[in-house]
C-alpha cells in the first residue's frame, strides 16, 4: 500500500472514532450518578414513607391521607429491593397488607359506615394487627439492611434494630400511658435522628460501590403510583356520594282509619296539633295514650348555624309529658322535632336526651326503653314519607351541667333524603317516678345537623358546632325542667 492509500485509510478511521464520539452522550457528573442510583432511589422513597406513616396531623383528614401514602411509598421502595434479600421480600408483603389497610380506611372514613365500625367491640383488634405487622415490617427491616452490611464487609451493629425498638416504645408508652408533653418531643426528636441515621447509612453503602440485586419493575414507580392514587381517589369519591349518610328504609306513610277519636281526646288536653299528627296509631296503643289524664308541653325555637354554608337553620324542639288517669306515678314522654327551614343538604342527623345525672334516674325513674318507639316524616311532592329511625336506644354520657358527672339517656341517628321537606320525627318512652317525694327532673336535648360533607366522617358530638368551633355540623340545645306530684304536673322550667 502506497504512502497515500495509508494516510487516507488512517483519516477515514479517526473521522469514523470522531464520529461516533460524538455520538454518543457526555458521561455525567460522579455526584449526579451517586443520587440516581436505584439504591439511594429505593431508601428515599422508604425514608419518606416511614416519615409519613409515624407523624400524622390531626386535621383536614391528614392522619388518615398521610399514612395511607406513605404506604404507597414503603411498598415502591420495597418493590425495588424485592431481590436482594428475603427480608426485604418480607419488607414488601408486609407493606402490601399494610397498603390495602390503609386505602381500605381512608375509604371507609369517606362513609357512614366508619362512625358504625368505631363502636363494634369485635373491630378492635384491627388496631392491634396493624401495630403488630408495623412492628414486623421494622424489624425485618433492621435485617435485610444487616444482610446487606455482611456482604459489604460492613461489621452491622445493634443500630439497624433501632427503629423497631422506638415503635415498640412508643406502642407501650400509648398504651399504658398515653403520650404527650415532653415525652412526644422526645419520641419526635428520636425517630428524626433515626431517620437521618438510615440515610447516612444509605450513602455508606453506596460509597462502598455495592451492587445491589434491583428488582426489575415492568411498570415504572410513577405510573404505579399514579394508579393507585386514582384508585384511592375514585374511592373516596363514591364512598362520600353513595355511603356520606345513613342507609333508610323509607315508605309512603301507611294510610290509617279510625284515629279521629283518640286525636280529638289528645288535642282537648293542650297536645299540640302539628306534632300529635306525626304520631301513629301503633305508637298511640303502645304508649296507652288512652289513658292521659293531664298533659304539659314546652316548645322552643332554636336557630342554628349550619356550619361552613353560611346558612341558619331553625328547628322546634316540642317536649310532651302525659300523666295516665288515676295513677300520678305512671307518665309518657314524647319529644318531637320538625325542621322550620330547608335542611340544605341530606346528611346525618344525631339526636341525644339526656337526664339530669345517671344515680338520679337509676335511683327514682324506671323507665321502659324496651318500648322505646317512634319515627321520622318528610314531606315529597304533596305526599309524607317514613321511615324508622337507623340507631334508636339507651346511651350514656358525661355532663359538665351540674359538675362532671355520668348521665343517662337517649340517642337517635337517621338521615333524611335529599328528595324531600318538612322533615320531622318523635321519639317516646314510658316511664314510672319512684320517689314518693315531689319529682323534678331536668333534662336537655342536643340535636347534630349536618351541613356539608366532611372528611373522615366522625361522631356528629365531636364535630358538633360548639362554642369557638366551626365544624361540619350545626347544634340546637333546649331544656327543660319537668315537675311533678299528686297535685302538680308540669313543665317549670325551659329554654334553649
């Protein structure tokens, strides 16, 4: 080969290397390359979701909507380790469970149903299980990432336990003691120098220049997790729509002959005519209202704020005492209710009665709550609606009207629908006074309206509008103070 033909085939070969040089991308940046590592990529997204699962706020829903994505984030990070060890194949399943609690109670406290499930007994133990397998993710935690220092050469110390070791505390601490003050700062404090502990850690690792068997994802992170919070969203969503209020039976009101007579009987002894019409001749047997003798009534007014619609509802509370003919001991006790404005929106609706102090009534007043009876009423295109009422009984309460003390009483729970108006009820019960002394008793009537939606969905008392509280629920309150004797019968007190 001539001198030419070397110096043209030599060219041909550097503007080829030139080319293909040019080609191809600039290697990045060491530190660029450290932070993109899937290793660092995974302990990110595990860090952020402990982060998220252990501090929670407890407003707007936080403590409920943080966990559940800090869920998502452990179970993302843990799908990226999968391979490495069996412990963190444990990590994985277990933040899955973990996962699907956590989406199956954001979505429940979206609905009616959680306010049902927070007084079965039977459901405790949930609690517990998520607290157990929360404990187990940390510990198996702790030893994957001591298989992982093994084979680095990485003497591991009692340190990568140190996580599972500050939630069983706290689990104790709450437990037994509960927890609050100094000790949740300290707890606060602890599980940040942990966090930033596995961090650290996380970059040791990847100094040392292990190689970490990484799962291969066939769906990325971000589209898995754009899923599922679709998922989650389309949950709340429908539970909020289709569960946000108490499930009723309503019926076009059942047509009633003959009640002309005992309505008559009623009204000439001071019954008031709007609320006797709501009673229904089945009620009027069980009750023996054929035996009034003497009636006495109060009835307030009440105007509400409907909280956060800037609206004001008015309510009458009509409280009915009956004493039977020829015995002054014997008495019945009807309370009605009739909204005087438009609801505005069909949510829940709580009611509770209560009595002046628990060893009062136990003591003086037997009362029949076995006969408990009534109903609700709604008016819909010239026609009345009824239903029974979804929770109807006995319930106990704390009190601070005479001084913290244990009261007795009563508690309704229903819904009305969003089709109808001039929604009403009653509630009635007999009862017998045992004290041969004149009888006095006091009682009040707290009545919860829900008046938009809320999230999560929580005892109507807690979220009530109390004083310098703006909830989802407005709250009517009345008195009354009810004396009796073999002379007397009447209502000496009221107001609201």
């Amino acid at each position: 080969m001539n001198e030419n033909n070397k110096k043209l085939h030599l060219g041909n070969k550097m503007d080829l290397d030139d080319l293909l040089g040019n080609a191809l991308p600039e290697i990045p940046p060491e530190d660029i390359t450290r932070a993109a590592t899937p290793w660092k990529s995974a302990f990110r997204l595990i860090i952020i979701g402990l982060l998220l699962r252990l501090v929670t706020f407890q407003f707007y829903g936080l403590q409920i909507l943080l966990p559940a994505i800090g869920a998502v984030l452990l179970f993302l990070g843990f799908r990226s380790l999968r391979k490495e060890n069996r412990f963190f194949q444990s990590c994985l399943t277990i933040s899955a469970i973990l996962l699907g609690f956590s989406f199956l109670y954001a979505i429940l406290s979206a609905t009616v149903y959680a306010v049902i499930a927070s007084t079965v007994p039977a459901l405790t133990p949930l609690g517990y299980a998520g607290m157990l397998l929360t404990e187990a993710l940390f510990i198996c935690f702790g030893l994957g990432i001591r298989e992982v220092l093994k084979k680095t050469g990485t003497k591991a110390s009692i340190s990568v336990f140190s996580l599972a070791l500050w939630y069983a505390v706290l689990a104790l601490l709450t437990f037994f003691s509960g927890i609050g003050g100094v000790s949740l700062i300290l707890m606060l404090f602890a599980l940040i120098a942990l966090l930033i502990h596995l961090y650290r850690l996380s970059r040791t690792l990847d100094e040392k220049g292990y190689d970490l068997t990484m799962a291969e994802n066939h769906m990325p992170n971000p589209t898995f997790a754009l899923i599922l919070g679709i998922v989650l969203l389309i949950g709340l969503f429908a539970g909020s729509l289709f569960f946000g209020r108490y499930p009723m039976n309503w019926m076009p009101e059942s047509w009633e002959a003959d009640n002309g007579s005992w309505r008559a009987r009623l009204l000439s002894l001071g019954y008031p005519e709007e609320a006797l019409n709501d009673i229904s001749a089945g009620d009027y047997q069980i009750l023996c209202l054929q035996d009034a003798e003497a009636i006495t009534v109060s009835e307030n007014i009440v105007s509400f704020a409907a909280s956060g619609s800037g609206q004001t509802c008015r309510i009458r509370l009509t409280n009915v005492a009956i004493r039977n003919q020829g015995d002054s001991l014997h008495w019945v006790m009807i309370y009605h209710f009739r909204f005087l404005d438009d609801t505005s929106f069909p949510g829940r609706e709580e009611w509770d009665i209560t009595f002046t102090s628990d060893s009062f009534v136990k003591k003086y007043l037997l009362t029949d709550f076995g006969l408990l009876c009534g109903r609700v009423l709604e008016d819909r295109k010239g026609e009345t609606y009824e239903a029974q009422y979804y929770s109807l009984g006995s319930a106990g309460y704390q009190s601070s009207a005479f001084g913290w003390q244990s009261t007795s009483g009563l508690h309704a729970a229903f819904s009305f629908s969003s089709l109808g108006e001039h929604q009403r009820g009653y509630v009635a019960y007999r009862c017998i006074w045992t004290n041969p002394n004149p009888m006095q008793l006091a009682c009040g009537e707290n009545f919860y309206h829900q008046a938009r939606r809320t999230y999560p969905i929580g005892p109507a008392a807690a979220e009530g509008d109390l004083p310098n509280k703006k909830g989802p629920f407005g709250r009517a309150y009345a008195f009354y103070v009810l004396a009796a004797d073999e002379e007397e019968f009447r209502i000496i007190d009221s107001g609201n």
